[in-house]
C-alpha cells in the first residue's frame, strides 16, 4: 500500500438500537436518508471532496449492507491502485477474535493497516452523521496550531448543551477540559465526532489505553482526557454548517424534513460539494395524471398515483390512487395501497401498506404497537417486509416490529416478507 499523508477513519459498526426496527437487520450508517442516499454517503463524500484518498470504514454489527454498499469505493471514486476504501470488520488476530470494545479499540484493532499506509495524520469520523465538511481546512489549522489533536465543534443551544460531550476552551481555542454531559456546562461547544490526530501521538495514546484495564476504550471518555492529562497540545476547531446526529428515529425523521423545508442549509444539489452514493440503476420516476405531489423529493423508480405532500421517497416507492401520504419517510420498494393515509411515517424496504390504512399522527389513541421509548412526535416506523392489514389502524408512537407478540385482534401484520 502507498504510503498516504491522511488517512480518514470511519467508525460504522454502531448497532443504532435508539433506531429501532430500522436497524434490525442492517447497521445504522447503511440506513437510507434523503431519497437516494445511505447515512454513510456523506462522511464518504467528505473525504472524496477533501482530498483524502485512503478511508478504512470499520464495520461491525450486520455488515454485510454496508460492506456490499461501499463495496470497493467506486461511487465515490475511491477505487483506485494502492489506495481507496477498505473495508476493515474485526477480525482473529493473535489466536483470538474480538469485537470492537469501544471506538478507541476499533481503531487499535487496525494499527497494522495505519502502520502500513504510514500517515502523518489520521481523521477520526462517525458514520452516522449528516453533514457536509472540508475536513483539509481542518488540517490546515491543525498544522497550522502545531496541534496533537484537534476536534471539531458545533456551538448547540445552551438549553440541550448538558445533552453532550462538551469542551472547555482557553484563548485560541485550546482545548482545558472536556466534560460529558454536564450538568451545569461551562461552554457550548459540543463535540461532532469528528477528530485529527498526528498519528505518532494517537498511536502512542492507543497502546496506553488499551493496557488499562479501566478503561472504556473510548475516544471522548478515555483518549482525550488521557492526551489532556498529558498536556498534550489539543484544539478545537468550529464548524458552523449543517450537522445533525441521526440515531434517533425523531432526528432521522426531522433531518429528512430538512431537505424539504431547508434546502439552503443542507444543500443536495451542490455541484461544488457533491454527495455521491450508490444507486440501483431504474426507470425514471412517474407522476400519474390525476397524482398530486406537493413539495416532496422522490428517485428513479417512483410511480404516484395517488397525494404525495412535503415526504421523501426512496427508489421504486409506489402510491395508488386514492392513497395520501403526508410527512412521510417512505424507504426502497414501499407500496401504499389505495385509500390508505399515512402520516408521520417512516416505512422499510419493501413493506407494504394494506387498502384503506391509517397510520400516524393523524390517529390518536395508544396500542399493543405503541412505544414511546423509541418513537415520539406521532411518529410510526415500520420494519423491512411487512404486509399491514387492509383497514389496520395505527395510532402515533407506534413501532410495527414482526417480533411483537399481540393478540390475532390486535395484530396488524397480514404477512411477513423477506426482503
């Protein structure tokens, strides 16, 4: 392998149980977003559209979506000699096999291939985020400071601040004291996940965490308190873009509703920093003569016959005639049968919603499908290959999981497919 200046490291293995059905059978960084894109495509593309061209994307848990969806790098023109996306799962090492104890480890696991690209820096990244960021002009500062680490920041409300990891800077925005979830925070500066390391002190910083046997392997728990305590040269660096955290089902249905409502905050279409994914090659989309399709974004394959109004539908999503659809999140190959009204809903590949069902926010009352832990705001998620009862209704807060054990009144579900 050449020997590259950065490497980007994006850690993709999360289960995303805050998700759900959802990610039940694939990880959370391969969950549709936004139309025609996976959650994974935009740290990809970041990387691509920075300059970086060697990024290991450490998966874990249900890997084989997201190992065939990145595949060997192409969409993102990652696939290159000596160079490109590789696909780094846990593997046996040393008479043994471990799974990835914490984010720190995930990384130490894949010394060997950091050794072996040999970076000068290596970029830290969550695979779960929506954001679009030039992460060479944070390298450029982290150069430019002399810095051991720099992490990036996001100035949050001061109300929801207690909510996260949060930094503690001095002038120059050298970073004192990290601190999780303050009760009483001193800043607002939020961490997004995204670090730079000089990759001699992050190596260094890996082999001492790992020998502790305290600790939890974590880069905002452990590694940087340790480089901190150090007196390491640490620095934040702020970005005051577009950034949402999508491991939540009212966050990923919010984020979604952003590209609608916020197309000059989280910008799709812009040619300057394009967000590039993998796409199943489809008919164009069709809009039926008496459809009606108000301020929504859909892909290849779509067929409305029926309302479609301010939702965001996947590829090969159909509407029949009659069927309304309204804040809605409808995921690949969905079809809503005719005179079903479905609002506030996120659907999974493939299911399909019965004649004549109502599902959402647009039903009060509580069911045996009813889940408040997971699902607020109105808000139904169906699982992946689900055939719903015709007439079925569906109050809001509900989570339609085939694992669900309820009376054969209250059962919802007519059939189970594999998709």
């Amino acid at each position: 392998m050449a020997k590259a200046d950065v490497v980007a490291m994006i850690l993709a293995g999360g289960q995303g149980a805050r998700l759900g059905v959802l990610t039940k059978k694939i990880a959370k960084p391969a969950v549709p977003f936004g139309s025609r894109y996976r959650i994974i495509d935009f740290p990809l593309s970041n990387c691509v559209n920075s300059g970086i061209e060697n990024v290991g994307v450490l998966s874990q848990y249900q890997p084989l979506a997201l190992n065939t969806y990145v595949g060997n790098g192409h969409p993102w023109d990652l696939d290159r000699h000596n160079c490109g996306a590789f696909i780094l799962p846990p593997y046996q090492k040393s008479g043994k096999s471990d799974w990835y104890k914490g984010t720190a480890n995930a990384i130490y696991q894949n010394m060997d291939f950091l050794d072996d690209c040999n970076p000068k820096y290596v970029v830290i990244l969550s695979g779960d985020h929506i954001y679009k960021m030039n992460y060479a002009a944070m390298l450029k500062a982290h150069i430019e400071k002399g810095a051991e680490a720099t992490i990036a920041v996001y100035e949050v409300p001061w109300e929801e601040a207690p909510r996260f990891g949060i930094l503690n800077t001095s002038e120059g925005d050298e970073i004192t004291e990290f601190v999780e979830k303050p009760a009483v925070p001193e800043s607002n500066l939020a961490s997004m996940g995204v670090y730079i390391f000089t990759w001699d002190v992050l190596r260094q910083a890996l082999i001492e965490d790992e020998n502790d046997e305290t600790s939890n392997n974590d880069f905002g728990k452990n590694i940087i308190p340790r480089l901190l305590g150090q007196g390491s040269k640490l620095y934040a660096y702020r970005f005051s873009g577009y950034w949402k955290d999508v491991g939540t089902i009212s966050s990923l249905w919010e984020t979604n509703m952003d590209i609608l409502d916020k197309p000059e905050d989280i910008n799709l279409v812009d040619r300057a920093w394009r967000i590039y994914s993998r796409n199943p090659v489809k008919p164009s989309h069709y809009i039926g003569a008496e459809a009606q399709v108000i301020d929504s974004a859909m892909t290849d394959g779509c067929r409305i016959y029926g309302s479609v109004i301010h939702s965001v539908l996947s590829d090969s999503v159909i509407v029949e005639k009659g069927a309304v659809v309204k804040d809605c999140v409808l995921l690949p190959g969905v079809v809503v049968k005719a005179g079903a009204h479905l609002e506030r809903c996120i659907v999974d590949f493939g299911t399909i919603i019965g004649e004549n069902v109502k599902a959402g926010a647009n039903v009060d009352g509580e069911g045996p499908y009813t889940n408040h832990k997971i699902c607020s705001e109105g808000i139904v998620v169906f699982e992946r290959g689900l055939e719903i009862k015709a007439g079925a209704v569906i109050p809001g807060n509900s989570m339609i999981d085939s694992d669900l054990e309820v009376s054969e009144e209250d059962n919802v579900i007519a059939r189970t497919f594999r998709v």
